[in-house]
C-alpha cells in the first residue's frame, strides 16, 4: 500500500498542466518521503513506546498535511493520521477496560478520566475520518475531469484508511456509508470508469459486512444502482460489469440480512442473476447463501444445475439446492425483524417438529450428493462433515420439541402420585419424560464434542468460520445446560454448570464470546441468538426454583430456547465454498512391506525402527491465517491378533510414542523404536498434528498405517507346561527307577525295589574247570556292593572265584545250562524267603 501511495498517482502523468497535479517540486518530494517513514514507523510494533495525546506533535503534523493540495502528500498523511487515531483508540479500550475492573476500588474518577480519554480519542478519529473523506470527494472531482482509466487506484488507501476509521464508531460508520453512497449514485463518478465504482463498492460491502444496520437505510439507491448495472450497454466479455454487479448484489444482501424480503428486492436480484454469465450468477448465490439468505439461494441454484457440463458439478449444485431448501424450513412464519426479537416468549409455539424434520431430510439428501460429487482431488471433507452435524442437530430439536409434546398427549399416570409419596421424589411423576430428557441431553454434548472435533481439524480456515463452527458449539452446548437445568436437582445442576465453564462450555451470559467490533455480521448475528437463548435459560432456571417438578410452563420455556436457536438463519461460512489457505502435509513411513496389504514380519524378541519423513506444501497464499510452527508425530501399536498360549502374558503389549520436530525448508523427519513383546498380529498407525505460531493445535492428519505380524522367536520357546494330572499329583514323592538289569522279566513277579538286601543263595562247592581256551581272560572288574564281581555286560553280578554266574532269567546258573549234572539249591539258615522273589527251581 505504501508502494502505491508513493508512486506519483495522479498527480505524475497528468497531461492538463495543472499546476497542482505537475511533477512535485523537490520539497514535495523531501515532504513525502519524510511522511512515507513516518507512516511505516506508526505502522510497526515500536508505536506503543509513544506517548500520543491529541495535542501531540505528531498529531499535529498529521493534520496539518492531510489537507495539502498535493494529492500524494494528502494520502500518505492520511494513511499516518489513521494509525496514530488507531492507536489511540486502542489505548482508550484498553484502559476502560481496566479502569471497569478496579472501578471498586478507585471510585466515580476512573469512570470519569475513561470517559474523557474515549471522547478524545472518537474526536480523533472523526477528524481523521472527515479529512478522508474530502480527499475521496476531491479525488472524485480530478478523476471527473482528467477521465483518466487508472485512476481507481488512487481511492484504494484513503477507502482502506476511512473503512477502519468507521469501524471504531457507529455514527462514524453511518457517516461514511452515507457519503459512499452518494459518491455512486450522484453522478460524482465518471459513467466510462466502472473501475471506480466497483472499488468503491467494496469499501461499502466492507463497511456493510462488520456493521449492521447501516446500509438498510440506503436500500432503494441500492437496487437503483443495481438496476442501472444491470442494464449497461456492456459486451459478455466485459469483466467490470460483471464484477461491478457482483459487488452491488453482495451489498444488497448485506442489507437485508436480518429483514423480510420485498418483492422488489427480490426481483432484482434473480433478473441480476439471470443477465450475467453463469459464474457471476453462481457468486450471487454463494453470497445470498453466506449471508443467510437461503431462498435467494435455491433459486438461483435450482437454474444453474442443469447448465453445467459435467457430473460432478450437477451434482454439487444439486447438493447447495438442497441445503438452501432445507434451511429455508427452519427460518419461522413468525421471523420478525432484528429490532422486535429481544424477548423470548413462554407462549406455545407453533408445531415446528415437522419442519425441522423436513430440513433434516433435504440435509440427509445434500450429504448423499456431496459424496457422490466428492473426487480425490477435491474431497469436500469439511462440507459432507459440516452437512451431517447440522443436519444431526436439527433432527435433536425435532426430538425435543416431540418430547415436549407428549407431555400434553400423554400426561402422567394416576398411579403416579402414590409413587411420588412412596420414593418421595416429585421427579419421579415424569419418570417417562425424564428418560427421553436425558437421552436428548447426552446427544447434545456429543453434537458439541463433534463440532469442537471439527475446528481443531480446520487449519486453513479463515476466522470467519471458526467463529461460526465455534457459536454452533455453543448453542449445542447451551441446549443441554438447558435440558440439564429442567431434569437435575439443583445440587446436580450446579455441579454441572462448573464442570461446564470448566470444559470451555457456555452458561447462559457468561462465558460466551462478545464480538468485537471487527467480527462480521454474520458472527454478530449467531451470537445474538445465543445471547438471547442465554437469558431465556436464565429465566428456566428461576421457574425450576419456584415449580419444582415438570410442568407445562417449563417446556413451553424449553421449546422456545430450542425455536430461538433454530428459527434464525444460518449463514453458512466461507470455507463451505472457497478455500483461501491451503496447507498440505505428506508422510512417507519406512519400512513398507513388499506387496501392498501384506504385514511386515517381525520375531518378538526384535524390536522394529520406525522413520517417518514428512512434507509440507503450500499454495498460493502460504501462512495467510497461521503457519506451521512444529509438527507432532504420534505412533501408536496395537494388538488386534493375539494368540492363545500369551493370554498369560503380564505384558503390555500396546505402546503410545510421541515426538514433535521443527520443520526446515517445509521438511522434518523423526525416527522410532517400537517392540512387539507378545506374538500377534499389531496395527502401526502414525497420525500428525499441527502447531501453529499461537501455540494453538490442530488436528490435521494425515494418518498411516502399517501391518506388522510379530512371530514367535524359536530360541526363547519355553517348554509347555504339564498336563493338569500331573500337576495335581506333583505333591507325592517320586523314587528313581531300578536299571534295566534288575527289571524282573515279563509274566513273572515284579522284583522289590531294595534287591541290594537279598543275601546271596548258597551254592554247592563245584570243581573248578579251567575256561575254554578260545576265551580271553578279563582283568579286575568291577565289584558290587557285597563284594561281588559285577559283570561288564549288562552289569550281572559274578560270584567269587570258583562260582559260577547266576542267571537272571529262571534264576538258573549260567554254568548249569550247558552242565549235564544239576544244581542243588539250599537256601540260608535263619534267612525268610522275601515276598514277591520267585523260588528257584530245585
């Protein structure tokens, strides 16, 4: 802005020789550089170290060259006289507000300086805005007469300097809106130059968008002016006529907006929508349906759907059709004008469970179109979500005003009242009626929960529209506080109504936002009802003290609280149509399995490295609302498949990291190190979040995921535990099992365990024979534990030198079987026969 101001304008290349309008002299020059700087220095965060009066130097300066016959220097004096009244401004709120806070403690002299200091600084501004306005007056008189095509870009920084002068004061903005006005309808303009007119047509729809009721009272010039645009001897390529008929309908609706509709009006507007190309007719619409004006819009919608040339366009005009239409059922008979709606009546209200039944259906209809529209490359994700919570919450009020109904249809029973004795609890006689009330009560907060989830999705949204999603918060949260405030006892209500304005919730006049005197019209309009919807809880909760249980009067009270919040139309926020900002962030995970769908196998005892890389892209505008300070990694694992041997298992097997990082050059990285304790089948999932320079989180996404099978690790399998018998039986002593040897064989008697106390048998005295020549003789053996020579050979015991081995088997000698004479066996003096050792054969 500064750069243009300074660039000569006018003045540079006028060819009259006027000697106002010629080459600035060089102390015009020296004299505008000087203001340049200046402005540039009022404009930065240094300002507040200046102590700015209205009898400052500074101050003074600024007036006296506002004034100047060098239009150059009468701008940029212009532009450093509205920051120093700006910034006074600014000042005096600030210090009002403090001074309203200790006004018990320092007396009537604070309210009195404050309301001196605000005198001064509106003073200010006035003077500021007067002399922008004579500089508009005579840049209008030298663009009438040099006829100029690029002369609309001098009234570009003394528009933006008096619109936010206006902004300060409602009779400062009445002020102007009168002389924009007359600017463009008295012929002040030249008729060749619609450049003009339309700038100063949208210095009027901003003004007109952060003010009401001030461009109501200069409708009819409005829809003259209109129909003289509409009606210009203009080409279908011409570009300013167009626009010049877009801006002029935006403020025409601006106008309106809170007013019942004339025929005339209305009229104009569809016989603008239908002379101009399709585009232009479709901004038309978009607007009326911003500003709440949802029958202008399905009009229009309803014409153009069936000129497109392609599916999807079809069908999201078709969708807008019916959101239109579905609003247009929710707006009452019975809509007054802005200035009769203070009050909220407990008279009965018309049956509006039907219409809002119908606006619900047409919302449920849209929400099927926009999917059918949607693309990969334009989702409309905000749009379908936007779509179903407004039509879910519609369908909440239908069910409220249903149930508040039935308590005329069916009234409580007569056996009631021996209930109410018996549990002595009035309550109880709408046992019924308190079911369906707390069931609606809890559907209300989810509908809060789910907006609050929408606008900490929405990064690139403009603040327009996060204040919007913010008051439907609101009302959602405040109809609950309302159905909590009929159905709980009062300790229960309170205990509620804490935790609410401790959650952020709204209750009744406290805790809900003012708007400040920049917000739009269309935030002011939102939340006004809520305000008014806030009184009227106010007033239940006086009537609950005094009646205590249900009666009619109360859901009268209900209903009406639920009429005023529904009954007003909903403008519908710019990111519904048009995004400004765009913000998008990409992540690569690494590893990433070999086919698309497969798990990635892991062993249990190996712990997996995850990396994530990301990208953020921007578009045209980037960091117009908020940028990307630091982004938040979040990788979460969880078992979905787990096996039936790890049930046991005492460990965790879910696991929740988190890692923020600083992107550079739009790039970040982060790396992290999971573990799969327990086999089964995991799901990786990796979301990312937002945080902008406020410190403000948004959930963005996006959100991977990664299959990942953590197999068994065969090294660590442990042995599988015993079957239950012998476990039980584990408590009886266990003895170690004879050697293969001693087993006695098979049909005879088991031998006892305790062989090593049978005395050896007595054996007849035999000549010894000298063994066979073919066998080798043996060394020392080894001896048992009665002295005995114990066989190398399955471990049979020998017997003394000059004996014979015994033979296990029959108890037969080993000598005797290849002996033709037998053996006679004598058994030992004194010695009993042990039990279960078979008898040799004699």
């Amino acid at each position: 802005d500064t750069d243009t101001a300074t660039s000569g304008g006018v003045g540079a290349d006028n060819s009259d020789g006027d000697a106002v309008l010629c080459s600035a002299s060089e102390h015009d020059r020296t004299t505008a550089a000087a203001l340049d700087v200046l402005a540039t220095l009022t404009s930065a965060p240094a300002l507040p170290h200046l102590n700015l009066t209205p009898e400052s130097e500074l101050v003074k300066l600024s007036r006296e060259f506002v004034y100047d016959a060098n239009v150059n220097i009468a701008t940029i004096a212009l532009q450093l006289y509205t920051n120093v009244a700006l910034y006074m401004h600014e000042e005096c709120n600030n210090s009002n507000k403090s001074s309203g806070a200790g006004a018990s403690t320092t007396g009537s002299s604070a309210s009195s300086s404050g309301t001196v200091t605000t005198c001064g600084s509106v003073v200010v501004c006035r003077d500021t805005l007067n002399a922008g306005v004579s500089l508009l007056h005579t840049l209008a008189q030298l663009a009438h007469n040099a006829s100029q095509p690029d002369a609309y870009r001098d009234f570009k920084i003394p528009l933006v300097c008096c619109v936010l002068l206006a902004r300060c004061d409602d009779s400062l903005a009445v002020s102007l809106a009168a002389t924009l006005v007359t600017l463009l309808t008295d012929d002040a303009l030249p008729q060749s130059s619609e450049s003009m007119s339309v700038v100063m047509c949208e210095a009027l729809a901003s003004l007109g968008g952060s003010r009401r009721k001030v461009l109501t009272p200069h409708l009819p010039s409005l829809l003259a002016l209109l129909h003289s645009s509409t009606n210009l001897p203009s080409t279908a390529t011409s570009s300013c006529n167009t626009a010049l008929v877009s801006v002029v309908c935006s403020v025409i609706l601006q106008a309106y907006l809170g007013h019942i509709w004339d025929s005339i009006g209305l009229d104009r507007i569809m016989i603008a929508a239908r002379h101009t190309d399709h585009w232009t007719a479709y901004r038309i619409a978009r607007q009326a349906a911003r500003y709440g004006h949802h029958q202008v819009a399905c009009s229009i919608y309803n014409s153009l759907r069936s000129k497109v040339c392609s599916d999807q366009q079809h069908y999201w005009l078709t969708a807008l059709a019916q959101v239109s239409s579905g609003e247009t059922w929710t707006i009452s008979p019975l809509e007054k004008s802005a200035g009769q709606e203070e009050t909220v009546t407990t008279d009965v209200v018309d049956d509006r469970a039907k219409p809002l039944t119908s606006a619900a259906t047409c919302l449920y209809s849209a929400l099927a179109n926009f999917k059918a529209c949607s693309t990969s490359q334009y989702p409309v994700q905000f749009v379908q979500e936007y779509t179903r919570l407004r039509a879910a919450s519609l369908t909440c009020h239908s069910q409220l005003i249903t149930t508040c109904q039935s308590m005329r249809t069916s009234p409580p029973p007569a056996i009631a009242a021996s209930q109410v004795a018996a549990m002595r609890d009035e309550m109880v006689r709408c046992c019924r009626l308190l079911q369906q009330l707390n069931k609606l009560t809890k559907d209300f907060n989810e509908m809060g929960h789910s907006y609050a989830k929408l606008y900490q999705s929405q990064f690139d949204a403009d603040p327009q529209t996060l204040s919007n999603i913010s008051a439907l918060q609101q009302g959602a949260k405040l109809m609950a506080q309302a159905i909590a405030v009929l159905t709980r006892p009062m300790a229960d209500h309170h205990q509620y109504q804490s935790s609410s304005k401790g959650s952020g919730g709204s209750s009744t006049d406290a805790g809900l936002r003012q708007s400040p005197g920049g917000s739009s019209v269309q935030e002011q309009l939102m939340l006004r009802a809520i305000a008014r919807a806030g009184k009227a809880v106010t007033q239940l909760e006086q009537l609950c003290v005094e009646k205590k249980p249900i009666v009619e009067c109360q859901l009268q009270l209900l209903t009406s609280i639920s009429e005023t919040l529904t009954a007003s139309p909903l403008p519908y926020p710019r990111l519904y149509y048009q995004r400004l900002q765009h913000t998008n962030i990409t992540l690569n995970i690494t590893p990433q399995p070999r086919n698309p769908g497969d798990p990635i196998t892991i062993q249990n005892s190996c712990q997996l490295a995850v990396k994530v890389e990301g990208v953020i892209s921007h578009g045209r505008r980037p960091g117009l609302f908020r940028s990307v300070k630091s982004v938040t990694l979040l990788v979460n694992s969880t078992l979905q498949n787990r096996q039936q041997h790890t049930l046991d298992v005492k460990v965790e097997p879910n696991e929740i990291l988190s890692q923020t990082v600083e992107p550079h050059n739009d790039f970040f990285s982060a790396q992290f190190l999971l573990a799969f304790s327990v086999p089964g089948q995991y799901q990786v999932t990796v979301d990312a979040s937002v945080t902008d320079g406020s410190d403000e989180t948004w959930q963005t996404g996006p959100r991977h995921s990664l299959s990942v099978k953590a197999l068994d690790d065969p090294t660590n399998v442990k042995p599988p535990p015993p079957p239950p018998s012998v476990v039980a039986s584990s408590s009886m002593p266990l003895t170690r099992a004879p050697p293969v040897s001693q087993l006695p064989p098979s049909g005879s008697m088991q031998l006892s365990s305790n062989l090593q106390q049978l005395p050896p048998p007595t054996m007849q005295p035999m000549q010894y024979q000298p063994p066979p020549p073919n066998m080798q003789s043996q060394g020392s053996m080894p001896m048992t534990a009665q002295g005995m020579p114990m066989s190398a050979q399955g471990g049979m015991p020998m017997p003394p030198q000059g004996g014979m081995p015994i033979s296990v088997q029959g108890g037969m000698p080993m000598a005797a079987q290849n002996m033709s004479m037998p053996m006679q066996y004598q058994p030992p003096h004194n010695t009993p026969m042990m039990p279960g050792y078979p008898r040799p054969p004699l």
